[in-house]
C-alpha cells in the first residue's frame, strides 16, 4: 500500500476518517464525496495483502524486532526459542505485522511479553483490521444504504431464487416440526413414567 494513501493533504485524512467514533464505538461516518470515494477504493485495491495470513518469516522478523525492543535481560537463545514457538502459533494476517503494531506492543511491556499477551494484543489489532476494511467499503460504495435500499421483493426474484427460498422454508419448517415431536415423546415418556410411579405407590 502506499504509505501516503492515507496522508495526502490534497486528500481526505482516511486515517482521521476510519477513526471517527463516539464514546459507545459508534463510528461516525462522514458525507460522502467523489474525493473520498475514489480514494476508499484506491485504498482497497491492494487492501486484499494485508488480510492475508503473514508469512512465517515476517512473523518472526516483528517478533525479533520486539525482543529488541523489550526483552531486558533475556539471553539470546531464550529469544530465538519464545519467537520461533510464537511465530508457529499465531495465524493473524500480514496486515497485524506493522511498524505500528511493534510500536504499541512495545510502548506496554518492559520484558518480553509471554504468548497470550502478544496474541490477544495481535486479536485486537486483528479487529482494528477487519472493522477499517468494512468503513472502507462503506465509504467506497458511497455511504450506508438509506432504509429500504437494497430490499427485494418476492416478485423481483428470479424462479431460481424463490426455488430456493422455498427449499430453505421447507428445511427450516421440517427442523421445528422434528424438534417439537422429539420433544412431545420425551413429554409422554416422562408423563408415563409419573404414572407407573403412582401405580406403584398406591
């Protein structure tokens, strides 16, 4: 991606944009214009790298550049052991393995975080990831659809479509139905069992 795709001053500030939110985490999306358009896909052009899993050995070049970064006293053997197990652990996309990510991981610890640490930092970047990847589309495709965009009724389907909406409801229908008959014999089994009790008592 081009590392000024998100800063150009000519351009909407992406960066600013894909941050916007309000106490809850809602995020605030801005007006849509050509500019911001144009650029949202520009960005997602090449956004597919970055959702695809990180390759080993740039796992392990993030990981070493942590060690560096805060393993204190940590002997060199032990850093190659704590990356190498990481490195063949954690599944997260390339997108996760940035100079911005090493710097916030390294910004909380002063030693070498263990394994749940790292991930569950890497998980919230995952996150971070996947929701700008969403804001972009939005922002792409022009905004939010208004309420009722994007609705279809039953006679704008094709015959394929409503075949297999049909063959849906009728799955759908058929689990229910089993499922309350399994549930009325266990009813009458458990029923005559009271009953045979009772006989039995009097």
């Amino acid at each position: 991606m081009n590392a000024n795709a998100l800063t150009k001053p000519s351009q909407p500030d992406l960066r600013a944009i894909l941050r916007a939110e309000l106490s809850d985490g809602q995020w605030i999306e801005p007006p849509s214009t050509p500019a911001l358009v144009a650029q949202a896909k520009a960005v997602l052009a090449d956004y597919g790298k970055r959702m695809e899993p990180a390759g080993q050995d740039a796992k392990l070049q993030w990981l070493e550049q942590l060690g560096v970064l805060c393993a204190g006293r940590m002997t060199a053997d032990e850093a190659r052991l704590k990356t190498t197990g990481y490195a063949s652990l954690l599944d997260h996309e390339a997108g996760c393995f940035t100079r911005s990510s090493l710097k916030l991981l390294a910004s909380k610890f002063s030693w070498f975080p263990s394994f749940a640490e790292v991930k569950a930092e890497l998980d919230q970047v995952r996150r971070r990831l996947h929701q700008d990847r969403h804001r972009l589309r939005l922002l792409a495709a022009g905004g939010k659809p208004k309420e009722g965009e994007g609705e279809r009724r039953w006679r704008d389907l094709t015959d394929a479509e409503r075949e297999a909406h049909q063959a849906r409801m009728r799955d759908l229908l058929a689990g229910i139905t089993g499922s309350f008959k399994r549930q009325t014999e266990a009813f009458e089994q458990q029923s005559q069992g009271v009953e045979n009790v009772e006989e039995v008592a009097q």
